[in-house]
C-alpha cells in the first residue's frame, strides 16, 4: 500500500524513489511483523489467558513420560498463531505491492490454512471434540486449496507457460514437463509441507525457529526468482511480479522472530494449528509460486525429515508391530532419549541453517 502511495511522489522528493526497491520494503516489512509482535505480544497473550485458551497436553501410558516432562505446560495459551497472521498480513498490506498475482495468491493460501487452524484449535479448547477437526475435514481444505492453486496457474495466461514444467536442483537447465500432473503436484506440496510443519510444532520454539530460517530463504529465492539479471546469472527461471513475495517471506520472517521472543523455552505461549497450518502452507505456496518445489526438500529438511519419521514410525508399527523410534515425530525420540528440550531445539535451528544454506548454494551450482 505504501508503494502506491508514495513512490508517485517521487518527482516532488527523491526519497520517495526507495520504494521502488523490493530490497527495501522487504526489510521493512520484515521489521515491522517483528515489532509488532513484539509490542503485541503480551496483550494478546494476556487476553488468551483470561479467555483459558490453555493447551492441554496429551496424557495416557505411551505419552507418561512425555506428560511428566511437557505436564507444567498445561494451560499455557496456543492460537498464538493469530499474533503471526495479523502480523504477517498487516506487513504485507503496508509495504507489498498488493495487486502483484503472487502476493495475492499466497495471502489467500495463509489465510484459508490459518482459518483451518483456528477453527481446529478452537473445537479443541471449547471441548466440542477433544481431537478437533477431523484429520478428514483438515485434509480436504488443503486438498481444496492445492487444486485450486493448481488450477489457477496452469490456466492463468500470465502463469499457464512454466506452471507445468517441473525444474531440478542442481541441473542446469533441468526441466521435466509435467503438464496438468502439475496440478496434483501442487496439491502434494501444499499438503506435505502444511503438515510437516505442524508435525515439527512440538517443542518450544523449535518449528516457528524453523519457519523463520526458511522463510528467509525462500526470500531470497523470491528475490533473485523476479530479478532478471540475477536469474539470468543464476540460469533459473525468470518470473516477472515474484520478487514481492521476498516482502510476504520477510514478513513472514520478521513476525516468525518477534514470536519466537514468547515462544523460546520455556514458552510462554503456543502457535497451535493456526500458526503451523498457515506458515506451512505459507512456505509451500511461496515454493510452488517461484516454481521451486524440490528447494523445499533442502531448504526444509528439518521439517522433512520429522514427517518421515511419523511415516516410517506408522509403516514399521503396522507391518512389524515393532517402533523404529521412541516416539515420533522425531524430536520426542531424542527427548526420550533424555536430551533437554532447550538442546533439541537449538541443534534443529543448527540443522534448519545448514539446510537452507545448501538450498540457497544449489542456485549457483546449476
């Protein structure tokens, strides 16, 4: 908003002519998210408090030890993800250029998965059904909002030439035309990403920490992906408008840290499904937006390999009846392992650099 407001008004003063630079707003934006919920942190948390908008921690035989040591929890606020997406949304409306496709494309995508989120945490917490939505119902809006995706930019003129072509890491000029499969793709990639996201939202500050590693570099991407010298450079692919998405990713980073300023152990409040429903689908939408998909294995390894664990865990139990893990997702094994939950999180943020580090290298070893 702020572009169009001032960056016409850059032959009355020069300085107006900042807003022309993606570098700039997506700075800002980033800073402003994190200010904000920083400054709004507290309130919010305060109001959910006195709403008993508590977490309730999973208890029974298997989970006893994972209650004694997650049992102090209990009660501290979640839905804390409404803190990101105000975030996120009011940064973006201020410093995006908001009638860019990709922009609109992904603020649509964040807000349909947050709503998903709100309505499952808020069945949970009002006791209308201890386990929330059903896993069916949850699956079946992002199903919806894969295929519609899918749909939208394959047939969109401006979209329609590259949406089907699938493009590898670390190949040049590597592409496989898929066609309308493109579309099923879009959906497994939204879906994956949305739950592998919140598979890895069960430690303290470990997936919103996560999230804001990613989402950094999915800004960058984002940035070098609408920049045509640097695509040009980086032989990737060139799409005109996707550079806005680095100010949604920065904002999405921004407001991920000031987050994390609560969240970090011992929390003082939980994003629940609302925050890891909409940041998943965030991270994924960015990736299918910028034709990227296949980044995401590297740039979100953390989160992969937590869904992989669930996975294999499942499989294992059911064909051999015997746990590969302790517990899974992952990071419960090595809790049951009795590593500190502070030691868990900080080596994952370690892993979650490293990964993005390697995705971003990929870009010049194409």
């Amino acid at each position: 908003m702020l572009y169009y407001i001032f960056f016409p008004l850059r032959d009355i003063w020069f300085g107006f002519n900042v807003f022309k630079y993606i570098t700039f707003r997506a700075a800002m934006a980033a800073i402003f998210a994190f200010l904000f919920t920083l400054i709004f942190g507290k309130p919010i948390i305060a109001k959910l408090k006195s709403m008993k908008v508590g977490e309730r921690i999973r208890s029974g035989e298997y989970y006893e030890d994972l209650h004694k040591r997650h049992g102090s929890k209990e009660g501290t606020p979640t839905m804390g993800g409404l803190i990101i997406l105000i975030a996120i949304m009011l940064s973006t409306l201020l410093w995006s250029r908001v009638g860019t496709l990709q922009v609109q494309v992904i603020v649509i995508s964040t807000l349909w998965l947050g709503l998903i989120g709100f309505i499952d945490d808020w069945i949970k917490l009002k006791q209308i059904g201890r386990r929330g939505l059903p896993g069916r119902v949850k699956l079946a809006g992002q199903i919806i909002l894969g295929l519609a995706i899918g749909l939208y930019l394959f047939y969109n003129p401006e979209t329609g030439s590259y949406a089907g072509h699938l493009r590898l890491p670390f190949f040049k000029d590597a592409v496989w035309e898929i066609g309308i499969f493109s579309v099923l793709f879009t959906i497994l990639v939204l879906v994956g990403t949305t739950n592998a996201v919140n598979l890895t939202d069960g430690l303290d500050g470990l997936a919103i920490g996560c999230l804001g590693i990613a989402a950094l570099a999915f800004a960058v991407l984002a940035y070098v992906s609408g920049h045509l010298q640097f695509a040009g450079y980086l032989q990737i692919l060139y799409i005109p408008g996707s550079g806005e998405l680095a100010v949604f990713c920065s904002a999405l980073a921004g407001a991920a840290l000031g987050f994390l300023w609560f969240n970090a152990y011992p929390a003082e409040i939980f994003m629940g499904d609302t925050g890891a429903l909409a940041c998943g689908g965030a991270i994924g939408t960015a990736a299918i937006l910028i034709k990227k998909e296949l980044f995401l294995v590297l740039i979100g390894g953390v989160f992969i390999v937590e869904a992989l664990s669930v996975i294999i865990q499942v499989l294992s139990f059911k064909m051999t009846g015997r746990r590969v893990f302790k517990m899974a997702p992952i990071h419960h094994h090595f809790e049951m392992k009795k590593i500190p939950e502070s030691k868990i999180t900080v080596r994952f943020w370690i892993c979650a650099i490293i990964c993005a580090l390697i995705g971003l290298g990929a870009l010049k070893l194409q």
